[in-house]
C-alpha cells in the first residue's frame, strides 16, 4: 500500500498548488491585458488605417479610422463582406488600389504610396500590402497597414520653401568631387553666379587662390579626423571679379558621400576687422616711434589691459595679462607709494593724475616714465580708468644733458620732432625756441621770436578761448603741466597738439619762465577715435547679432551675455549673468560639455577652441538644440582664467536635415518604384551615387562604378569604344542645356549575357548625372516583326497582282494557241507524213504545245488552273514519281527520299503534285554543279496562333510538310525575296523561263497550302510546302489512262463561242467526230437557235466567259427547258463561274483550251456516256 502522507507534505502540496493557481491566473491576466492592449493600438490611431480583405475583396476587417476615411473621401460607409470597391464606385483611385491588392495576393508583399480622393479632399498614404496565408501557406487575402502622411508632404514643400528663402548660403556638395549637388537662391544673390555656372565646376574654381590649400587642407584634416562639423573661412570669387569672405559650418556624412553646408557673407565684418587693424597697426607704429602706450583698468574687476607699445616698453611679451598690483610693482619703490595714491584718488574721487616716475623693466632696465591717468565716469560713477604710458627716459635724459651742457641741450632740442621753448616770464617773450616748430607749425623760429603772441594768429578758432585762459594762468603764476588744443598749419592742415609746460623759478620761488614740449598728436587723435569707433562697431555687433556671445569664469558662472539671449532663451542678459552652465541644461549635457571644458584645458594654450553640439534648456523649461563654439583663455602664464564663446541656436537646421533625411528616403524608394532603371553619377560621369533597383533587376549588377560599367554594358572593345565617342557629346550637350537628352539606342550586355536594346537619356541636376534606360528591345522585336511582316504582305500583293494578270494574258493566249493547234492538227490528217508540209506543220504543234505548257504554268502560278483535287496519300505519290525525277535531275544526283511516318492525308489534283516536284527538282538540279545531294522528305506539323501571328499567310492547324531540300549553291536574301516572281530567274538567257517557282508558289496556294524558302550563299536551299490535313481516306491514282479519240453517233451538239475562229474550229473538228453541230457566236442567239431546233439537242458545249451572259447562266436557261441537256464547258482559264479557286464544282465537266481532237472526243464522250468512263 502507497505511504500516507504527513501533514506536513500535503500542507506543502497545498501551498504548491495555490503557488501554480496564482501564476496561470497572472498569465490569464497579462494574455487578457495584451489583447485589450493590440485591439486599443488598432482602434485608436486616427491616422492609421488597417484592414484586411479576402481573394474576393471583401472586407474581412477594418478598423475606425478606414471608415472615416471611405466615408470622407467617398460618401461611402463599409461593412464587413462588403466589396472594397463597390464603395469607390465612378473613382479614379479603383484601378491603382487593385493593382497593389492584385501584387499582394500574388504573394508579392510591397510598400506604395496610394492619393486617394479628389481636389481638395486628396490624402497621402504610405501603404504596406502583405499577403495572408493559413496554415498550409495557401493565401488567404491581403492585410493593408496605411500610414497618413498628407502632413509631411506639405512640411516637405515648407521645407523646400525655407531652403529657398534663406539668406544664408545653403548647399550640398559632393565630398568626392568637390562639387556643389544643390545650392539655394541665395548663392546666386550674394556672389551673382548662375546655378548653372555654381553646378557644372569643382566649388575650388570660385575660391581665392590664397585660400585653397588652407581650404583644401582643413577639409582633408577634418574629414580624416571623422569629425562632425568643419568650420572654416575662405574668400569666393563673384561674377563682377569682386571676393566675399563667407563663415562656413559644413557637416560632413562620408557613408552618403555628400556634406550639407552653410554659409554667411562676412565680408563686412571681415573689412571692419581689417581697418581696425590698419589703424590698430597704424596706432602702434605711433606709439613705437613716440614711445607712447595706452593702458586702461577696469574699476571693477581691477583688470588691466595694455596696448602693444605698453608692452614693449615693459620688455614684456605681447599678450600676458599682469594684475594691477603687477604693473605698480614695475615702478621704483620709492615712487610705489606715489602712485598707488594717485590711482586710489582716481578710482575713488575720479581725479586725474599725470606723473613722471621711475620704472624697472621686466629685464631690469632703469627708466623714466611718464603715465597719465584719466578716470571714465557713468552716472557719477567711476566705471574705468584709461591712460597713456610714454617712455621719457630720453627727455629725462635730455634735461640731464642740459644742465650740463647748452649746446648739448640746443642740439637735442634742435634735433628733437617735438617743439621746444622756454618763455621768460612775465614778459612773454620766447628765450629759446627749437626749430621742430617749423615742421609742427609751418612757421620757423624767427616768427616766433620777432612776434612772440604769434600763437594767438595759428590757434583754431574754436581753441582761442582756451588759450586765453591758459594764458591768464601763467601771468597769474600757474602753470597747467599740460594741456591739448588744435592749431592752423601754415598749410592749412588742423593738428592736434599736446603741451607739457615745467615751470623755471628763481632762488625766492618767484615764477620767471616757463619751458615746455609741444608734441604734434595729431596721429595719436586719429588712432584713438578709430580704436573708439571699432569698439562702438564691435558693440554694435555684439548687441545686433543673432547668436549668443558669451563669456564665464572657471567656475562655470557666466560674467557676460550679449542681447541675443532674451530672443532664444527667454532670459534677459541680466538674468543671465551670474547664472552657472548648470543651471541650463540637464544632467547629461552638463556632463558632457564639463568633459569637453576638462579635455580643452588638457590641450593647452596651443588649441584654438571647438565646436560641439548639444541640447539645454529654455526659460520655460523647453530644450532647444545648439551649437556651441567654446575658447578657454590663458593668461601670460598659461594659466586659464576664463572661457568665452558663441552659441547658436540650430532647431531649424536639425529640422531641415531630419526632413531633408526624410525626402531623400521617399525620393530613393519612388525611384526604386519606378520601371524604368534609373542611375545618378557624379557629374564627371565616375562615380555612381545611386543605382534603382529596376537597373538591378534589368541588367543583373548592384551599382558598378563607371569604368565597370562601361566594361560589364560593352564588353566588345571596338563598340565600347563607339559608345563612349557617341556618349561624351552628348552629355555636354546635356551640361549646357540643363535639358534631358536622349543619347540614342545602345546594346547593353546583361550579367547573363542577354543584350537589351535600350535608350538612354542623360540629364544634369545640382546632385550629378541622372542616366535612365528605356528598355526598348521588345519594341524593336516588335517593330521588326512587323516590318517583316508588311514586307511578307506586301510580296503576297505583288505575287497576287502579277497572277491576276497572268491569268488575263493566259486566257486570250489560250484562245489564239487553241485555233494554232487544231487547225494544225487537222491539216495534219488531210495530208500524207510524207508531204513536204507535214513537218512544218508539226514544228507548228509542237511550237503551239509548249506555249499551251507555258500558259498553263501562267494559269498555274495565278492559281488559275482548273484542278480536280484527290485525297491522296503523300508518301505514296511521291514514291511512285521517285524514277521519274532521278532520270530528271540525272545521275550524278543523289536522290534521297526520307517518308515521315503516320503522313496524314491530303487532297490536291496529283497532276499538280507532279508539277510542284518536277520544278522544284529541276530548281535544285540546276544549282548543283557537278555531284550533289536533293533530300525529298515528308512530315506532319501543326501551327498555333502564336507561331502564324508571326508568319504571313499562314493559318492555325494541322498540316503535311513536303520539302524538297540540295546542296548546290544557295541564294541570298534579295535572290530569296524575288524567287517566286514569275519571269524571275538567275539562269542564263534561254536556260529557263522563270515561271517553275511561280508556278509551285501558284499550286501551293490554290491547294491553301504555304511554302517557305531557306537559302544561304554556299550552305544549300530548302523549300518546304506545308499542304493542309484532309480527314478523308486516299484514292488510287492511276495515271496510265491516255486520251483515244472516240467518235460519235450522229449526236445533237450546240457549240456556243464568241471567238469566230475557235468557233469554226470546233465545228469542223466535231462534224469530223460524227456529231451534228449547231454553231453560235453568242448566248442570246444559242437560247434562240435551242428554242427553235425540232430535234433534240444532246449536249451543249459552251465557253464559259462571253459577253452578255457566262456559259454558267446559258446553261442554267437551256436546262430550265431541257433537264437532260448535258453540258461541257471550256476556257482558257475557269474564273470563278463553274470552279472555286480553280476547283471544279461537283458534277462539272471541262475542257481546257487549247485542246486537241483527242481531248474535245474523250470530254464530249465522258459528258455524253458517263457510265462508260
């Protein structure tokens, strides 16, 4: 017995089961929850239509949203089962749809963009078709997924419209080529080149031949280095010659082989920099040569700057940035404490200063300096303090020199470019004034000493007040250290002046003279207002632009934000400063632009900045994309101190690229879609951008380079060869027309070795070269076919109309050779062999005979013949005729006879049988020279429709194949073409009639049959005959029976014939028979002479084609009155009155002229006793 088990195992089990309960009810659940989830995601989507359809296009389902639309679009609401387009009924979109549905259904599952509606209610949507298969993988219906994308194709034409109406310069370019694909209008705005001229030359055509290599290599670098984004800068040529400095931002996409780039026209900027920096160099150069420098300390910061010549004097490098406490520490320390004050009192008081002091240069020289301090005050507020540094070590020097020496101070004054004087005091009389005033006033020293006030004369009007009052000071015993005014050079010129006075007093301190040094600053002036007017600019364009100018301190706090800020981010430029980096962006960017600061501080001072993109955040709490180009700056020392940079915001052109990324996309599959292969090249027709998928499928290769192409398309080197010297021209013609041009039909040789005759355009857009084929090769099959065909036709006409009158010719021909012959025939009875006569009159006969045999071969070819068709069998006939056509083609032949088996029946006249193989034998004997071969061979064939489409004349059904084959000379195409034309031969004169060929082409016709010919110069010939199948068993032929002249019994005979000399012929040819004739030479008058005869009238022969009324209707109104009236009808060829194409109708009996006395005996005996025959 089984354990029982514990308590404690079935608590276990309990708890196992509970366990197992809760997790099928938790999988219940989710299978519940996902359902719910997949009918909400099909439901719920406005824009997104999903149905399915069976085979039948009825619907099997459909969701909310293919409701609204159908009953938007078409006023219709479905339901399931009903038909799709029942509810699209008098729609243009039903064939279209069908079609995608009808592909699917095929198991063809394929992505299309469907329109659907009219005028204004036309939607866009991108639409998935997949077939629906059960579980045997049979299809069942389509499932159809559509996507609304009506909106974005609008945000393409908005797209489309932004590029064109930006003022900046937008293109794309090909980074292989280094040719501009697309340019905006603005292009051709600002540097006044076609888009045309822009499109068809390397972009480094239009660019400052100074710049290339620099632009060239920071492409090169940037693109090795795989980086995002090139900025640089470079100069284009305009159309006038003129160059604009454009600031470009280019990014790169390798893999596509294209970089997308914008410009903006900083010649302005550029100009402005470049006087600033004449003037700037022009400044320094004064500074140089007058010792001069400038400084300037900012009140709040406490920062110093210095100009160039401040530097120099220091015998510091350009560019360290010393501290205020730096640059005092320069100055003697006994003159420290002096200073320090001054500048105190200047910051605190805004009090000038202007003071000679002792100063150690960095390389520890001993100078005198002169630094002159004026404060800048805003609102009552010292916000700067700015000055001059002027190296006086030399005056210094100079008045050292003086006390020394008179002479030695005369010459360094004389010599000195500064005006120097000394005055005497009160009387103001000039002691001393140095030639330099000559230069710097235009008047030498004698004026000055001969009128000592003559400053009053040369002072600018607008100075002489001032000058006045300077002038009231010395008398009064003060002496201002210095002073500026304008004066009038003697040439007109108005100069700036800058007079620095030292008072001279006598032992009681009294005041006695005044020396002083005028320095013409004239230059100084001019550099100082246009460094004020670039700094003005510079303001300007900081407050003016568009993007942000921003500087921070190392601590991420940004200590300046120009304007722009409040436009992009929301925030006023005082709520900006002071804020830290981190404050704007989340914690990603931050991070990673931290990273970016640490790397740039790694690099050094050597690195001159980088550009990076990244996201940050709007007052509002928005984030908004941006470019930011960063710059760490460095101090004297290396040591960084601050970071400054520009950013920009980039929301518009991360759309343009995302919608420029989503139209490429679109445009790639439309061409994909497209039947006709499709192929972009870069505009020097080598590198191939793009190949569709229909120039895959077409010629079997997945986008060849050019030189391949041109190696794989045109493997034939001598037609490769003409296919590049027909294409170069015309794709020039296609760069100058910017039109498509079709560069004619080339042979183009398929991965599977299959030709296709194809037409190819060449069109030149911005991107490159688009080459399209037009795959014509079924239309040129089609086009030769026909010809072909009309050519056939057209033969068949000629032949046809050659045989009409053939016939007519042979008619009157046999008349005249019927009178010929039987008179001959019967002149020859009325006389003895050995008349002298006798042999010409049989040279007549038989002259008369072989005419007879020509115009029967005339009748013959225009079908013409009067026939009595046989069932017979082929191989039979033609075995019984195999000795009589070896004798014909003689025994150097070789006669080989091949019998298909199984030969069906057909039914012809066997003499016809026995023309056809004569003539064709003899044909063949005569192109044989010497030994050869003529094969006979016989098959069963049949034609479908497809195969007589394609040939002339012939008619679907089953049929007997007799050919008649050698291997004598052959013939070519024109020989071949005329071959059945009667009167056409290649013989010699009197070697053939040309009639033979005609003549079987006219049997084969009359028995509904075709004939083909196979001949090559040299390889042989080969007719083959294809007779129709006859269902009916085969007669025996027996062709031994031979015309007996049969007389008659004294017979009624009523001979009726329009031809008087037929007529009398025939009467005495059947009187000699022993029959009665009664003769008439006309229908009219047989109907009365048969009216009025007593007797009884036996037979009538007639000819059938009289005037007035055929021998077929005489007959029929002799008969109507004599039921037993026998008729014989003769002619020299039957029309169509008693036969059908030739064929005699039942019960008709015939004779064909010319006929002998033998042949009108047996017919008019056949007619009269034909139980006998």
């Amino acid at each position: 017995m089984p354990k029982k088990p514990t308590y404690e195992e079935l608590e276990q089990r309990v708890i196992e089961l509970e366990s197992a309960a809760s997790e099928w009810k938790r999988a219940f659940d989710d299978l519940r929850r996902s359902r719910l989830l997949l009918q909400s995601s099909i439901e719920s989507p406005k824009d997104v239509i999903i149905l399915s359809l069976d085979s039948e296009y009825c619907y099997l389902y459909f969701n909310e949203a293919h409701s609204q639309i159908m009953r938007h679009v078409y006023g219709s609401k479905p339901k399931i089962g009903d038909c799709i387009f029942d509810h699209m009924k008098g729609s243009a979109d039903i064939e279209t749809v069908k079609q995608h549905y009808d592909r699917a259904l095929s198991g063809e599952g394929h992505v299309a963009i469907n329109q659907y509606g009219d005028g204004q209610l036309r939607y866009f949507y991108e639409v998935r078709y997949n077939p629906i298969y059960d579980e045997s993988d049979k299809i069942l219906g389509v499932s159809a997924f559509a996507q609304n994308i009506t909106e974005r194709k609008q945000a393409e034409e908005e797209l489309s419209q932004i590029f064109s109406m930006s003022l900046d310069l937008i293109c794309i370019a090909d980074i292989n080529t280094a040719t501009f694909m697309k340019v905006n209008p603005s292009f051709t705005e600002i540097l006044g080149h076609s888009e045309k001229e822009l499109l068809e030359r390397p972009f480094m055509d239009f660019v400052h031949p100074d710049d290339m290599d620099a632009t060239r290599a920071v492409i090169e670098q940037k693109l090795k280095s795989g980086a995002k984004v090139i900025d640089f800068e470079n100069r284009y040529r305009c159309k006038d010659g003129s160059y604009r400095w454009l600031s470009w931002v280019s990014h790169p996409i390798p893999e596509q082989g294209v970089t997308y780039a914008v410009g903006r026209d900083v010649t302005e900027s550029k100009l402005q920099v470049a006087e600033l920096n004449k003037n700037k160099a022009l400044l320094d150069a004064t500074g140089r040569m007058a010792k001069v420098g400038g400084w300037e300390l900012d009140a709040d910061s406490l920062t110093v700057t210095w100009t160039d010549e401040t530097y120099r004097i220091h015998e510091l490098p350009l560019g360290e940035k010393p501290s205020l406490q730096d640059a005092i520490h320069f100055f003697h320390p006994e003159d420290r404490p002096k200073l320090e004050q001054s500048i105190q009192n200047a910051l605190d008081r805004g009090a000038p200063y202007d003071m000679e002091l002792r100063f150690i240069t960095a390389k520890g020289n001993h100078l005198w300096t002169r630094t002159i301090c004026e404060p800048e005050v805003v609102d009552g507020k010292v916000v700067r303090l700015k000055g001059t540094f002027h190296d006086i070590t030399d005056r210094k020097h100079a008045e050292r020199m003086l006390k020394n020496s008179e002479e030695r101070y005369r010459r360094l004054t004389e010599n000195s470019p500064d005006i120097v004087y000394r005055m005497s005091l009160p009387d103001g009389k000039y002691e001393y004034i140095s030639p330099a005033v000559s230069t710097v006033f235009g008047y030498p020293p004698e004026t000055w000493y001969e009128n000592p006030a003559f400053i009053r004369d040369i002072i600018h009007p607008d100075w002489r007040s001032y000058l006045e009052k300077q002038w009231e000071l010395l008398r009064n015993g003060q002496v201002p250290k210095t002073y500026e005014y304008q004066i009038v050079h003697k040439n007109g010129d108005i100069r700036w002046m800058n007079q620095r006075n030292v008072p001279v007093k006598d032992n009681n301190g009294r005041l006695i003279a005044i020396e002083a040094i005028i320095t013409d600053i004239t230059e100084q002036k001019r550099a100082d207002e246009v460094i004020r007017e670039s700094e003005e600019r510079y303001r300007l364009i900081a407050e003016k632009t568009m993007d942000i100018i921003w500087t921070m301190n190392l601590n991420l706090d940004f200590t300046y934000v120009n304007p722009a800020i409040k436009t992009t981010f929301g925030y006023t430029a005082t709520e900006w400063i002071g804020s830290n980096l981190q404050d704007h962006c989340d914690k990603y960017n931050f991070e990673m632009m931290a990273q970016i600061i640490v790397e740039e501080l790694e690099k050094g001072t050597d690195h001159s900045g980088v550009i990076f993109e990244a996201t940050m955040l709007k007052k509002n709490g928005d984030a908004i994309p941006v470019e930011i180009h960063g710059q760490i700056l460095f101090d004297e020392s290396g040591k960084p101190f601050s970071l400054q940079g520009i950013t920009r915001d980039i929301t518009e052109r991360r759309e343009a690229e995302a919608a420029l990324r989503t139209s490429e996309k679109r445009l790639r599959a439309a061409l994909d879609a497209s039947p006709f292969p499709i192929v972009l090249v870069d505009a020097n027709d080598d590198i191939v951008h793009y190949w569709s998928r229909s120039a895959q499928d077409l010629f079997g290769h997945t986008a060849p380079t050019a030189a391949e192409w041109y190696e794989l398309a045109y493997p034939d080197p001598d037609y490769r060869a003409q296919v590049i010297e027909r294409w170069k021209p015309c794709l020039d013609i296609a760069r100058e027309s910017g039109q498509p041009v079709n560069t004619g039909e080339y042979r183009v040789t398929c991965k599977d070795g299959t030709v296709r005759l194809c037409e190819i355009y060449a069109t030149f857009i911005t991107e490159g070269l688009v080459v399209s084929f037009n795959d014509i090769t079924e239309t040129r099959m089609s086009q030769e076919k026909e010809a072909t065909l009309q050519a056939q036709l057209n033969q068949a006409q000629k032949i046809e109309s050659i045989g009409r009158l053939a016939g007519g010719v042979a008619h009157d021909f046999n008349n005249m050779l019927s009178v010929i012959l039987g008179h001959a025939e019967m002149a020859l009875d009325q006389i003895e062999e050995s008349s002298p006569l006798s042999n010409d009159l049989i040279e007549i006969q038989s002259a008369a005979k072989r005419s007879a045999e020509l115009t029967r071969q005339l009748l013959a070819f225009a079908r013409r013949q009067t026939i009595s068709p046989k069932n017979l069998d082929l191989n039979a006939t033609v075995e019984s005729m195999l000795r009589m056509l070896g004798r014909l083609i003689g025994e150097d032949i070789d006669l080989s006879w091949l019998p298909g088996k199984n030969l069906h029946t057909v039914k012809m006249d066997p003499t016809q049988l026995d023309q056809l193989l004569a003539n064709l034998c003899v044909n063949a004997r005569d192109a044989i020279e010497g030994v050869g071969k003529v094969t006979i061979e016989t098959c069963n064939v049949s034609f479908d429709q497809n195969y007589c489409n394609d040939h002339l004349g012939f008619k679907p059904g089953e049929y007997v194949c007799l050919s008649v084959s050698d291997n004598g000379c052959g013939m070519d195409k024109d020989t071949c073409a005329n071959v059945f034309e009667p009167f056409f031969t290649t013989k010699k004169t009197g070697e053939g009639t040309g009639l033979g060929l005609a003549t079987v082409y006219g049997i084969v016709k009359q028995n509904y049959g075709f004939i083909n010919v196979y001949s090559e110069p040299g390889e042989g010939t080969t007719f083959r005959i294809y007779l129709p199948r006859h269902d009916s068993l085969a007669q025996n032929i027996d062709g031994s029976k031979k015309d007996v002249i049969k007389e008659g019994s004294g017979e009624t005979i009523l001979l009726v014939e329009d031809e008087a000399a037929i007529m009398r012929m025939g009467k005495a040819m059947l009187e000699k028979l022993g029959y009665k004739v009664l003769p008439s030479d006309n229908p009219m008058d047989a109907l009365t002479i048969a009216q009025e005869y007593p007797g009884e009238i036996h037979a009538l022969i007639t000819d059938v084609v009289m005037p007035e009324m055929n021998g077929r209707n005489l007959a029929k109104r002799l008969q109507s009155s004599n039921p037993a009236l026998k008729v014989l009808y003769m002619s020299g060829y039957t029309a169509n009155v008693i036969a059908h194409h030739g064929t005699l109708d039942d019960g008709v009996h015939f004779l064909q002229k010319p006929f002998s006395k033998a042949q009108i005996a047996s017919a008019i005996k056949r007619v009269l006793e034909p139980e006998n025959e």
